[in-house]
C-alpha cells in the first residue's frame, strides 16, 4: 500500500491560529453596502451561495452565507481557516481573505467558478469522455494528494464538491470544505452522501470514542468519483450488503484474492488498466487501500473499453489534459510546497494580523491583485469575470428525470 508524504507536524497549530485571528477581526457588514447581489448560485440547509460584484474592486466573486441558526461560528471559523490555508494549492478554491457576519449569516468570500460544478456536466448513463474525464481527475488528484500531505481529509467528496471553469475540464478545483477534519482526529458521527461513503462506515455501529478520520475515505469516494465520471452513473446507492450491485462489487474483490472471479456486469466497460486502478482505489480494506495519488500511474493507458482515443502519454498532454507530464507536475506541486511549506504559512499569518477582514479595506485597482499589506498576488488572484452565455445553475429537481443518482447530505449514525 503506497501512502501520501508525512508532514514532519501536523497543521493544527497553523490552522487555530488562522481561526483566531479570524474571530478578532470578525465584523457585522451589511452586504447590500459593499456588495452588488447578482444571483443565488445554489443553496442548501447550510445557507447559500450568490454571485456577487464588489462595488468598490468591480471583481465578481462568490460569497457563502452560513445561517447562524444551524452553524455554529467555530465551525464556521473551522471552515473559513481551513479553505484559506489550504488556497495557495492551484486546484483547490481560491479565496479572498474577506470574512464578516450580518444578522442572520456568517459570510466568507471565494473564487467564483464560471462554469459551475462537476454534476451539471456529467451526462446521465454517458459519462464525460475520457480525455475530459481523465484533465479532472488530474486536477481533483493533485488537490486531494495536497490535503493529505498537510494531514487533512476532506471527508465530502463529490461532483457537487468539483467546481469547473470550462465544460472540458482544462481548470477544475476542489471545494467545500466544512467536513474537512485533520487526519487521525475523532468524530463522534459520521456524516457524509451515502454513495461515495466507504465500506467501514456505511454499516459500522457507533463506538462511545468515535471514529478515526483517515485519508483512506477519501480515497474510497474518489474511487466512486472516477466511476461516475466515466459512466453518468453511481456504481450502488450505498456501500452495504444489502446493495444487490455492491455486493456484486464485493464478491469480486474477495475472489481477486483467490484466483479470479467474472467481472461485475457494470464494470465490464472498463479495460483491465482501469480495472487494476480501481481495485486499489475501492479496496474494501482501507488498510489495504492506495493512495489518491495511484492514479497518475494508469494515466496512459485508455480507461474504457470502447474508448476511440487510443491516448497516450504524450497524446494527452497535447489534449490539454497535462498527463502526460501528470506525474512531473505532480512531484514538481509536492516538492515545492515541501521547500516553501515554512515560508508559506508565515507570510499567511502575517498577512492576516496586517490586515482587517472587511472588505472595504481590500481595495486596489480594478481587476488587480489583492491589496494587503504584504507581498501581493501570493495566496489570492484576480477572479475572471463571467463570459456572455455563461453559467446558470438548473434547479436540482430538474434531473429527477435521469438515471444517475442524486443524492444529500446525511447522518449515517445518529
């Protein structure tokens, strides 16, 4: 079983301070004063999303409100620092430095994606096309492998979680991230969407001390994640024996171990390459497990058996994809986040005690970098504007229609 790299410590310390000096400079804005509400991007139990115009900057951005009534503000604050600490990763959300509450809503604002998310592209019982399917997973690789570097673990993901920029996937970033808890932590429940939760929590009864936070659910529903990409739908609604196709599933892995068994039904779509890279990735023992980072290995060879594109390493790279370089790019992302690591988080807490977190006080040219106060353009960029024709969310009702599964956030143990 191959693991991520171990941080020589733990980001914990980094982190609360992050939150602290967030709750000092916590302040009660009203949004209509320095903001322009263009739309509701989406919205939940949690709170909602909207596109927003900085009235003073001119830069959209988008803005997620947390209703206090259910959040609670360290989980806000939780949320907050960790989406911040994690930003300098060029494939995870990008933020502003800009958090504030009002009445009813804790607020923090982010990098606005144009194209929306991963769900509204995923064509139901189709898939996206390989060489599409395979740029996003390169991405969402590199960004999950990142976390795990730095002993987080996300804990929710899913196509939702995918924000994208175009429909081919050429820039796609990891996002949300309110369940993310550091690796090794306990949690007394276990949330999560039931088709992308791993084997060893789906049916688990409850301990008095909770679970374990590893790295290795993550992995698991990035598994299920790659499965739905490639094929519009979920491989089972849930990873229990009483799920006729995950048992399927099951039975398959268990005989690999004793000398082979038929293929389930619905993965008889895939070639033996990609075959191989699942049974790692979806291990029913997490133990046994990969890493995210397995991945970049099965990058050359085509993934589905019907597939035209014959891609090789060099041949995706030219796609637009990076594959082939997928693991140069890869290493080149860890080795230099290892040598900065230091250097990055000291110009991020320095940058946070410099500034206050109104918004009013990131001022500077249009469409320029943020102003803060310290060496700018290092953690936060300029957010694109929205092209002619872009983006707008469809109801979620709307797909009830379609085969592929849709599914909500739910307490697997109470």
């Amino acid at each position: 079983m191959s693991s991520s790299p171990v941080m020589s410590s733990p980001p914990i310390n980094i982190v609360e301070e992050l939150q602290v000096i967030t709750a000092q400079n916590l302040e009660k804005l009203e949004v209509s004063k320095y903001y322009e509400v263009i739309r509701e991007l989406g919205k939940g139990t949690y709170g909602k999303v909207d596109l927003v115009v900085h009235k003073i900057r001119g830069t959209k951005m988008a803005l997620k409100f947390l209703k206090k009534k259910t959040t609670k503000l360290r989980s806000f604050l939780r949320e907050y620092s960790i989406s911040l600490y994690l930003s300098p990763c060029p494939f995870i959300i990008n933020m502003f430095g800009i958090a504030f509450e009002t009445d009813d809503y804790y607020v923090f604002a982010q990098e606005y994606a144009v194209a929306g998310d991963l769900f509204d592209i995923i064509p139901p019982q189709v898939g996206l096309p390989e060489p599409v399917a395979k740029r996003c997973v390169h991405q969402v690789g590199i960004a999950l492998d990142y976390m795990h570097y730095k002993k987080l673990v996300h804990r929710d993901i899913k196509p939702e979680n995918v924000l994208i920029f175009d429909r081919e996937c050429r820039k796609v970033k990891l996002s949300d991230f309110g369940m993310t808890r550091r690796a090794g932590s306990p949690v007394k429940r276990v949330s999560g969407t039931i088709p992308y939760t791993a084997p060893e929590l789906c049916g688990a009864a409850e301990p008095a001390e909770g679970f374990c936070v590893e790295p290795a659910t993550d992995v698991w529903a990035f598994g299920v994640l790659l499965f739905c990409m490639l094929t519009g739908n979920f491989p089972w609604e849930k990873a229990l024996p009483t799920d006729a196709f995950y048992e399927e599933f099951s039975r398959w892995q268990r005989a690999r171990r004793v000398g082979g068994g038929p293929v389930p039904s619905q993965w008889r779509r895939f070639t033996d390459e990609a075959l191989r890279m699942f049974r790692k990735l979806l291990s029913l023992d997490p133990q046994r497990r990969c890493s995210v980072k397995e991945v970049f290995r099965h990058f050359g060879r085509c993934w589905m058996v019907d597939s035209e594109v014959g891609i090789s390493v060099g041949a995706a790279a030219a796609a637009g994809g990076g594959s082939g370089s997928v693991m140069g790019s890869h290493q080149g992302a860890l080795s230099s986040t290892s040598e900065e690591d230091e250097e990055d988080e000291d110009l991020l807490v320095d940058r946070m005690k410099q500034q206050t977190l109104s918004p009013v006080v990131c001022g500077g040219p249009k469409g320029g970098a943020m102003e803060t106060g310290s060496p700018q353009g290092h953690h936060y960029t300029t957010v694109v504007g929205m092209p002619p024709g872009g983006y707008e969310r469809m109801p979620r009702d709307n797909t009830s229609g379609s085969r592929i599964l849709v599914t909500t956030p739910i307490e697997i143990c109470v």
